[in-house]
C-alpha cells in the first residue's frame, strides 16, 4: 500500500508542474527510457488539464 502513495503523489506533482518546463525536460532527456517516461508524464498531465478545460461551462468549441 505504500507504493499506492507514492504513485498519487507523482499524479499530483505531475498535475500541478509548469507543462513547458516538463516538455521541454522530455525533449532535452539523452537517456532513451527517462525521455520515454518524462513524456507520459507529460502526456498524463496535458489530459488532466485539457479535461479540467472541457469540463468547463464557458467553453466553446
């Protein structure tokens, strides 16, 4: 259970982390495996805030 812990606060860091500057850590990453998990990183956190947008009233497509 405590793995369970860990992972929630990764989601939430992920969530709450400038997206340019984690891109932009994905793009700069040498190592074949962290540039790999830097960009579902990104690409878990870009979903989270696009869903945050979508749910929103005033949006418009």
């Amino acid at each position: 259970m405590a793995n369970k812990s860990i992972f929630e606060e990764l989601f939430f860091e992920a969530e709450n982390m400038n997206l340019q500057v984690l891109m932009n850590n994905a793009l700069n990453e040498k190592d074949p495996d962290k540039k790999e998990v830097l960009m579902a990183i990104y690409t878990y956190a870009i979903g989270k805030k696009q869903k945050e947008l979508i749910k929103n009233k005033k949006f418009v497509i």
